[in-house]
C-alpha cells in the first residue's frame, strides 16, 4: 500500500510537466527541460525562501501600529520588615511577602512617521526580493535552454561524424579488395587509414562533451546523472525582430538587472528619509490592570489596581550618530543612482552585441546551406567520375569529407542561430520560460 502511494506521489508530480520515461530514459522538450529545472534546481528554491523572509519582514514592520501587551508576575520576599509601635500595638510598613501580577499595555501614538517609513523600506525590500527570484529564474531558464540544446548539437554532431567514419572504413575495405586486385596502391590504403584515425579521434572529443553536457544538463533537471536523456527538438526557432533601438527601450523597461538596480535606489531613497529620525520625539500611552497587596490597612490582601499614562522620549544629544547616519545615507543613495546608470550602459551594450550576433547568425546559416548544397553537388558529380574511372579514390573521399564538414559547419551555424536567438530575447527581457512551445 505505502509503495502505491509512493508511485502516484511521483507521478502526480511528473504529470504537470508532461514528461515521457521509458526505463531509465527522460523524453522531454525545452519547454519541460526548463520547468524541471526551476522546480528542482536549488537556486531557485533559496531565492523563493528569502522572498518569504522579506514578506515576512514586512508583517514585522506592520507590529508596530499595534499595542504590545505583557503578562508579568513578581513575588519578593522582604526580610527585615519595618516595624512602627503605636503604644501597645505594634505595626509592619511592608507585608513580608509581596505579590504583583499584572497585564501591561503600551502602544506608540506618535513617532513622526518612522513606523510608516520602516514599512515603506521592508516593501522595497519584499520588490527586491522578488526580483531577484525572477533574476534566478531567468539566468537558471536560460542555462538550462544552452545545455539543452548543446545536448542536442553534440548528439547530432556524434551522428554525423559517425556516418563519415562509416563511410571511410567502406572506402578502406574497397581499396583494400583493390590492392589485392593490383588496381591501387598501398599510399590509397594508408591515406585512408589516416582518415579514419583522425574521424574517430574527433568522435571521441566530441563524445566526451556529450557526457559531459549529459551530466550539466541532468543537474539542472535534477534526476540522476546516469539518467538517459532523450530531447525532442531541433534548431528552429521563431525568428526575431531586428530594432535596435526598439529593443534597447524594451530592455531598459524589462530587464530584471535594471528592476533590481532601481529596487536598491529606491530602498536606500528611503532609508535616507528614516536615518533623519534618529532624534524624534515619540509619545507612548502605558496602561496596567492587575493585583497585589501591600495595601492599607490590610498589607497582605490582594487589591485590584490599575495604572495610565503616557510616555514623552526627546532625544537632546546622541554624540552625532543622526548626522553621520543621514551623511551615510546620503552617500548610499548616490551610489545607488550610479549603479543604476551603469547597469542601464551595459544593458545597452548587451543588447546591441546580441543584435548584432544575431545578424551575424543569420548570414552564416545561409551561407552553409548553400554550402551544403555545392558540396553535396560536388559529391555527385565526384560519384559518377569515380565510376567512369576518371578521378582516384582519394579524390572521392576529399569529396565526401567537404560535404561532412559543410553539414557539421551547417548544424553549427543552425545551433549557433538558436542560442543567439535566445541570446537576444533574454537581452531584451523577455521571459524565456513563458514562451510557447513552437517558438523553442
């Protein structure tokens, strides 16, 4: 019964995400790739949690419109107790042993603003908090999209160095039958050999940082590092409009760096205002309902009393501190200003760097397709004068080499495009966790 449970716990947890397993193997999309990612990944989890603490800093702030109320209970034993003789009679001042239970309240009336500007600086501290978990979750959607789709150009790069290495060791096994025959020479045999040795070597690095992208991505995604990945997806993404100065206005609206810069003038806009109450007068009301004794004419009985009034607190000399603490203020203030002005400057520079790797993009992809084309044309034409016997066998395989190189120069340029695609939207500040499906 315990094991059922556990299994539709799990899988009530995967079926939001629409993920696929197959054994040991994850199938899912970037989209999925990303919202495992900021459910699992611990960045995340610590940004939403000091969101919390900053909520919570702001109810603490709201204390101090309330009242704050005490219970207090006292017993003293006095000994000795002070006698008064009236004749024959003798008298104690104090009862020797003295209780005091009572209730206290005490509540600030004024204080010139400072509660309110204490709430107003925990707000702007609650902003800051948020922005920054979305500045987590825009950085994590972001590097979990580079490793994904680093997977997915590794893995088809493997494929096709893989179909060229298959490729040449049909060309060795054919020039070896020929030199058997007497019709070539061993210089075909070994040239060949070479090649494969060097396609297998570039098959080997690229294998290497597949696995190693495997075992990024799966920390991003959370699951084990031996966990086989299976990615659905491909290099084309929905293409993005080219305005630089539209997107650097965009940018310097969006961008949760410029959020967070303004956030941080804000909070210490106001916390100049607060240090200026350092020596303000407060006036507090103090009521107390309780009983004790010590009372005449019975000092043991144990009365009711009750006490009001109110409090006046005017600082007249704190050595300077409210002075040092506006000038300090003052100084965090200005900083904060330039702060933001530099973040806007390099927002700026982001964004026309990424328009600009994004254009540059645009021209490569062309550029190989086309390559690609020639090459696979050079290849056919390479084919039917290796069988009319015109060129040698080399001169074939430096055909079918110049077409692997076109494809894997063309699934760099596609994988290029993709990332300075996204490059450009996050440059932007858009929110690449949002976008739909088809657009990734």
């Amino acid at each position: 019964m315990k094991k059922t449970a556990g299994w539709i716990f799990i899988i009530s947890l995967l079926m939001p995400l629409g993920l696929a397993w197959a054994g040991d193997t994850l199938s899912l999309t970037v989209n999925q790739a990303v919202a495992m990612s900021l459910q699992n990944y611990p960045s995340v989890r610590q940004a939403l949690e000091q969101a919390g603490a900053a909520e919570a800093r702001v109810d603490q702030s709201k204390s101090g419109y309330y009242p704050t109320v005490t219970g207090e209970a006292v017993y003293n034993r006095l000994h000795p107790i002070e006698e008064v003789a009236f004749g024959s009679e003798v008298f104690q001042m104090f009862p020797a042993d003295n209780y005091d239970m009572h209730i206290g309240l005490r509540h600030n009336l004024f204080d010139f603003g400072k509660t309110s500007t204490q709430l107003n600086l925990s707000r702007t501290y609650q902003k800051t908090s948020q922005d920054n978990l979305q500045a987590v979750k825009t950085d994590l959607t972001f590097q979990a999209i580079k490793s994904f789709y680093a997977v997915l150009y590794l893995a088809r790069s493997v494929a096709v160095e893989k179909e060229e290495i298959s490729i040449l060791q049909d060309h060795l096994d054919e020039t070896g039958k020929k030199v058997k025959a007497g019709t070539a020479t061993d210089f075909e045999t070994l040239t060949t050999q070479v090649r494969v040795a060097l396609a297998q070597n570039r098959r080997i690095d690229l294998e290497n940082m597949l696995r190693k992208q495997d075992i990024q991505l799966t920390t991003f995604l959370g699951v084990a590092n031996d966990t086989r990945l299976d990615l659905q997806g491909d290099f084309t993404v929905a293409p993005v409009e080219l305005d630089e100065a539209k997107s650097i206005d965009q940018a310097l609206q969006e961008r949760v760096e410029v959020k967070l810069a303004r956030d941080m003038e804000t909070a210490a806009k106001v916390q100049e205002k607060l240090s200026k109450y350092g020596n303000k007068p407060t006036i507090d009301l103090n009521f107390s309902y309780g009983v004790k004794n010590g009372y005449l004419p019975d000092l043991n009985e144990r009365v009711k009393n009750w006490v009001a009034g109110g409090d006046l607190k005017i600082p007249l000399i704190d050595g300077l501190r409210t002075h040092y603490q506006e000038k300090e203020a003052v100084a965090n203030f200005n900083a904060a200003q330039a702060r933001r002005l530099e973040v806007e400057k390099q927002i700026t520079t982001d964004v026309r760097q990424a328009v600009s790797d994004y254009s540059s993009s645009l021209e490569k992809l062309s550029a190989t397709d086309l390559q690609v084309k020639l090459a696979q044309t050079a290849l056919d034409q390479a084919r039917i004068r290796y069988d009319a016997g015109v060129i040698t066998n080399l001169d074939l395989l430096d055909a079918e080499n110049s077409l692997s190189q076109a494809r894997l120069m063309q699934l760099d340029a596609a994988y290029s495009y993709v990332l300075s695609n996204y490059a450009l939207q996050k440059a932007t500040g858009v929110d690449l966790s949002r976008l739909p499906e088809k657009s990734q």
